[in-house]
C-alpha cells in the first residue's frame, strides 16, 4: 500500500481537486495561512507486487468438492465462484483506482483515528452537504455511481437545486480508514465522529445516508442530533415493531391480521433470521477466527457474496452473463480493496463491538425525533412496511417503495436512488 501525505498547503489541495476535473474545491476549510486544519490529501496506489500476489493466489485456489444438492441451499456454488475467479483474470485493477484516485479523497484523525473520506463540493452555490454511509460487506466503492448525479444534477436529468454536496467515509477498519487498536468503534461512537467530520468541513446544516452499518451510524447519528443535522435517509430501516421482532425470535408464524406489505416483510425477515445470519453471528463472536479470508482471495470473495440470498442471486446471475444490478467487475472492484487494505478481519471487528457494546437491535425503532426519509427496496433483507415506518419514524417527511433494487441500493440502482435522495430532501432544502 502507498499513502502520499505531503505537508498540506493550499497548492497541494488545489493541485489534488485539478485532477478530479470540473470537481469544486472548498475554500472555506482553508485557514488564514492557506493551510488545511486537520486534513490530509490522499491517494492510493497497489504496487505491482502486491496484484501479481493477487493473481497468483487466485491461481493456486485449492477448489473444495462441489456442493451435493441442486440450489444454493448450502452456500455460495462451486460453479459461480469459479466463474467470479475467472473473471479475476480480467479484472482492471488500475481502473477503480484511476477513478478513486480522480476524486478529492482526504485522511483527518478523530477520536485518536485516521478516516478516510472522499470530499466532491457541487459546483452549485446552494447544494445541500449530505454524509453518506456504506456498511459490510461494501465500500466507498458502493457509493461512485452516485456521485456525479449528485453533486451535478443538471447534466443527470434534474435541476441545480437537486444539488448536494457529498462526503463519503469509509468506516473505522473499512478501506482506507485506519483499524483500531481499541474496542469500542461500535454505531454510536462512528455517529459521534461523523457529526465532528462534517463540522470540521464547515458544513453547519446537512443531512445524511445510509445503509446497512451506514443505516445504524445514521440513525444514531439522528438519535444524539449534532448540531446542523436537519435530516436522515436510509435504505434499510429499523421499523420492526417491539411484538413482531418478539415472534420472529421465536420463530412464530406471521400473525393473520398483518397486511400483505408486512406479510412479506414478516416473511423476509423470518427467512434471514433462520437462514441468512451465519456470517453474522461468526464474526459477533469470532472475528480473529477469520484467518482464511484473509489468507485467500477467493475465500474472501465468497465470505462476501454470502451476504443475503437475493444479493447473492443477483451477483450469480450476472456471472451467468444477465444484465442486472451489479457486474462482475462491480464485484471484484469492492472485493479487491477489502484485499488490497487487508481490512477482512478489521471490517468484521464491527460486528463484535458492535455486540460487546450494543446499541440496540438492527431493526428496532429508535426514537428519532429529527426529519426522517425511507426507501424501501424490494430485494433488501426486508423490504419496511409504510405503516412501520410511519410508527418507527414520527417525523416522516418521504416513503418511497422502488420497484427495483436491493441490499447495494446505490450501486445497483444509482438512477433510482439518486432520484430517491431529491425526492426526499425537498422539503428539507429551504433549511440551509
């Protein structure tokens, strides 16, 4: 790994934002003598030793025998991670990173830790500042389809007061960030330090996003309301009333006065509560345990795919050479990172802090009493009911149900949710 970070001047900076093309600079963080408080210019570069190492484990893959049943029901296929290792071979590394590297990306310490964030100003004067979230087992990588219809809506089909301005971090042992040496990097204290990131940029009103871990920073973010947060949205929300989250432990059939909408939801959860939680429970107890994934890329590969099982089915489809959602490259650009920054086992610490320092359950309500936004895909682990929703979130100022798209909303379905993100800030804009 190679980080550049030079003395920060106000020539370096500039020289930095040049290179990200029409990407706007921010002069309000530089200080009277022309330097940056507190941030660091950053670029990342894989030596050629470290993708040659890459191309060589995948090689010497030692393949296990292939599953004996005829559906997925015992994990990750044979066949499809063989087709993904194939595809390594053609993978462009240098192409993500030529992308990453175009975009203003900056270190600054919080709390005793380096973050990680890219930081893309809006050319338009009025654009609202949103902090957006990835979780596990994404990235920032998750978040670069949305970036150019965000900060310049005028050349996507809206208008300059669709504008935001995006910072994008990566989470503590995620990419980029540093990996604690402590436990204790649970969702609050993550919320904490990003409500000091976007003060340290000068933003004094903003929103944010996310889903996934990113929805439990967001709504904690919500909960401890920082000064100048005005606004959340999520694409996995935490709406599951106190009595259904008490029959789904149970394992409970859904009760019959449900609706059809929270039918399903019941049905969704009820199918990843029983089928869909190994990878979680092993790393709330066992992070360290996880020394395979980080010895082999495929073994890596495949810990990620098995996230939940309609990600999973979308990933073998477009292995099998379907046009939907995300592509193989896609794919192996968010897995070559967590390689590249050996993060497979810090990435997983998450989860056990998570569980040694809790903060409540994933899916349960918390309070929030600031303006909430929901989008509720229809292939997320489950797809939130309005009616929950409108309980969980007593200030909801936009429902929206796409008819596309799963647990990667922005990465899958970058249109879709750019236009989820105008739809639901709009009324929130006369605020900043």
């Amino acid at each position: 790994m190679s980080r550049d970070e030079p003395k920060v001047t106000r020539r370096t900076l500039l020289a930095v934002a040049a290179s990200a093309g029409a990407i706007g600079v921010f002069p309000e963080a530089f200080g009277a003598t022309g330097t940056v408080s507190g941030l660091r210019p950053f670029r990342f570069t894989a030596s050629k030793d470290q993708l040659a190492d890459l191309e060589r484990r995948v090689a010497a893959t030692r393949w296990p025998d292939e599953e004996n049943v005829t559906d997925d029901s015992q994990g990750v296929k044979l066949d499809t991670i063989k087709k993904l290792a194939n595809h390594w071979k053609t993978h462009d590394w240098r192409k993500v990173e030529a992308r990453l590297n175009s975009l203003p990306q900056f270190l600054t310490e919080i709390d005793g830790l380096d973050i990680h964030f890219i930081h893309v100003k809006s050319k338009h004067e009025n654009a609202l500042p949103i902090i957006i979230t990835h979780g596990w087992p994404g990235s920032i990588v998750e978040q670069l389809k949305i970036i150019e219809p965000l900060t310049d809506p005028t050349a996507h089909g809206g208008t300059e007061t669709d504008a935001f301005h995006v910072v994008i971090p990566s989470l503590p042992g995620y990419g980029f960030s540093a990996k604690p040496r402590e436990t204790g990097w649970n969702p609050p204290r993550i919320a904490k330090a990003w409500a000091v990131l976007m003060q340290r940029l000068g933003y004094t009103k903003f929103v944010a996003q996310g889903g996934d871990w990113g929805n439990a920073v967001t709504e904690l973010m919500a909960v401890q309301e920082p000064a100048g947060l005005i606004g959340i949205h999520t694409n996995m929300a935490a709406t599951v009333p106190a009595d259904i989250a008490k029959l789904l432990s149970s394992g409970a059939p859904a009760p019959a006065d449900l609706s059809d909408d929270e039918k399903r939801a019941y049905g969704q959860l009820d199918d990843f509560y029983k089928n869909g939680l190994g990878y979680a429970i092993e790393m709330n107890n066992r992070p360290q345990t996880l020394y395979g994934i980080v010895d082999s890329p495929i073994g890596l590969a495949s810990w990620m795919l098995d996230h939940d099982i309609r990600s999973y089915r979308m990933i073998a489809r477009s292995l099998d050479g379907e046009k939907e959602g995300l592509t193989p490259d896609d794919i192996l650009d968010n897995v070559t990172l967590y390689w590249l920054t050996n993060t497979a086992v810090s990435s997983a610490r998450l989860y056990w802090d998570n569980a040694h320092f809790p903060s409540g359950g994933f899916f349960d309500p918390r309070g929030i009493k600031i303006p909430v936004a929901v989008s509720a895909f229809p292939d997320e682990i489950y797809q939130a009911p309005q009616s929950w929703a409108e309980k969980a979130y007593p200030n909801l100022i936009h429902y929206g149900r796409p008819a596309k798209g799963g647990h990667f909303a922005a990465w899958e379905q970058p249109e879709v949710f750019t236009a989820e993100l105008r739809a639901s800030f709009k009324l929130l804009r006369d605020q900043i």
